[in-house]
C-alpha cells in the first residue's frame, strides 16, 4: 500500500541516520521508497531542505507528493492551524495533491516543531514493523497515513458548485432590470473564467499524475530486476498496486473532460438551434 511518511527527530545526527535506515529498507525490499526528503523545521516556522551526500534509492522517481507536503508543513506558521475542522486557510489543491488528510497535517504540523528534523517520503509497504522498529530504534517519531486520491472528487465539485452558481445567475439576468443587466453579466463572466480554469486544471492534472505513475512504475520494474524469490513478488505486487490505484483516478480525471465536452457540445447544439429558429422567423 502507497503511504506518506514524517519521521520526526531531536537532531539532525538522528535524522540523517534515519534518511539512511529507510534507503537500507529499500534495499532490502522491506518497502519501497519512492521519493524521501530531510528537512528542519526553523524557529520562525518554516521548513528548510536539507541536503544529503548519501546516494538515493535505486529507481527513487521524486514524485510531487513529498515536495508538496514539504511546502505545506514549511509555509507560513498557522497558515493550517484548523485544518482538520475544515477551517484551511489556502493551499486547498496542494493539499489534495499531496495525498494527505488535514488531520494528518495537523497532528505532523504540532509535533514538527521548530528545531526538529523530519524524514518525509512516499513509500510502499505491506506491514509496518521493519520500519516502526528501526525508526523507533533511531529515536524517530513515525507518522503515517495511506494516500488519498480525493482530488478529482474535490475538483469536480468545484466545477459543478461554479455550473449551478452561473445558471442561477443567468437566471436572474432574465428577470433583472436593464440597468442590472450588465453586472450580472460581469459577474458570470467571472465565474465562467475560473470554471474555464479548473477545467484547464483537469487536463494538466492527468498529464501530471500519467507521468507520476509511470516514473513509479518503472522505478519498482528496476528494483524488481536486481531482485529474487519474495522480494521480487512483493515488488511485482506493489506495481500492481500502484497501477490499480493511478488508474481510479486517471479514469475519474478522463470521465470529467469527457462530461465538460460533452455539455460543451450541448451548448453549441443549444445556440445553433436558436439561431435556426431566428432565422426562420417571418421579417
């Protein structure tokens, strides 16, 4: 199973033993990692990334998702406080996008204090004893929490709330007087705008996470071919996995622009046929 991970320490000799630790289970095939970063949480509450002389993980593809969360939990201090009641104050699509809960970025984002060190990384893993142990052994605090593929869930609400606020507008710009006419008009242009944008967003998100799967994906074929007996299936299934689980929402994403289209070309039907039926009209 695809999980984020934030391993927190006291110091950075703990850290960087701990960045070590999760490439040698890697290695051993114990989990997959499929991008890790090292980071410090500063005293004024954001995150510095920290660089490591050690060679990464064979096949390591440095997916979005950890850079992502290394952004949330580096931003503005209290720019998430109240995350997990709903109360987020910005970054609403980074936060989709890194696969996590807002409960988990705020219990993260209270135990990273400043001063501390974190490991965060994207990994596979079936059980979670090799790394609770080995990381518990370093003094780490291990967090984690399966990835979330709720994007296009939010994504597609988004565009459904702007479709139904832009009808009730219009129509109300039926009923409206003259002089209103035109605000109401500006106003749905606007919402019009920002539909026409998140459904730009759709597009670019497909071909984004297209590349992410596949980068994933070829990555574990590497490991799997300098592998042998358990560990090379357990590799093969996690391919399986991945490509299972990109491809829910890979269809999801292709369902949306397939719909837009479709209502686009309604639309287009719609404006012909008033236009015929103007035309027919007696002069």
């Amino acid at each position: 199973m695809e999980k984020m991970v934030v391993v927190i320490f006291d110091d950075i000799s703990q850290a960087k033993d701990g960045m070590l630790a999760i490439r040698e289970l890697d290695r051993e095939g114990a989990i997959s990692v499929h991008d890790a970063s090292l980071v410090k949480k500063k005293s004024d509450g954001t995150a510095e990334l920290l660089k490591t002389e050690e060679a990464p993980p064979a096949g390591m593809v440095g997916g979005t998702a950890v850079g992502i969360l290394v952004g949330l939990l580096g931003g503005p201090v209290g720019v998430f406080v109240g995350a997990s009641s709903g109360v987020l104050l910005g970054g609403f699509y980074d936060l989709y996008r890194s696969g996590v809960s807002a409960e988990f970025l705020d219990d993260v984002s209270s135990n990273l204090t400043p001063g501390k060190y974190a490991v965060v990384a994207d990994i596979s893993e079936e059980y979670v004893t090799p790394l609770d142990n080995k990381m518990t052994s370093l003094g780490g605090q291990i967090m984690r929490t399966a990835k979330r593929y709720v994007e296009v869930d939010q994504i597609k609400g988004d565009i459904a709330a702007l479709d139904s606020e832009i009808n009730q507008l219009s129509d109300e710009m039926h009923k409206a007087r003259m002089e209103d006419k035109a605000k109401l008009q500006a106003k749905i242009d606007k919402l019009k705008e920002k539909r026409e944008k998140k459904i730009g967003y759709v597009k670019q998100r497909t071909e984004q996470i297209e590349k992410e799967r596949d980068a994933k994906v070829q990555g574990l074929k590497e490991k799997a071919t300098k592998a042998h007996g358990e560990r090379k299936a357990v590799i093969e299934a996690r391919v399986t996995q991945i490509r299972k689980q990109y491809q829910e929402t890979l269809t999801k994403l292709r369902k949306l622009q397939a719909e837009r289209l479709e209502k686009s070309a309604d639309k287009l039907k719609e404006k012909a046929k008033q236009l015929r039926g103007q035309g027919d009209q007696p002069s």
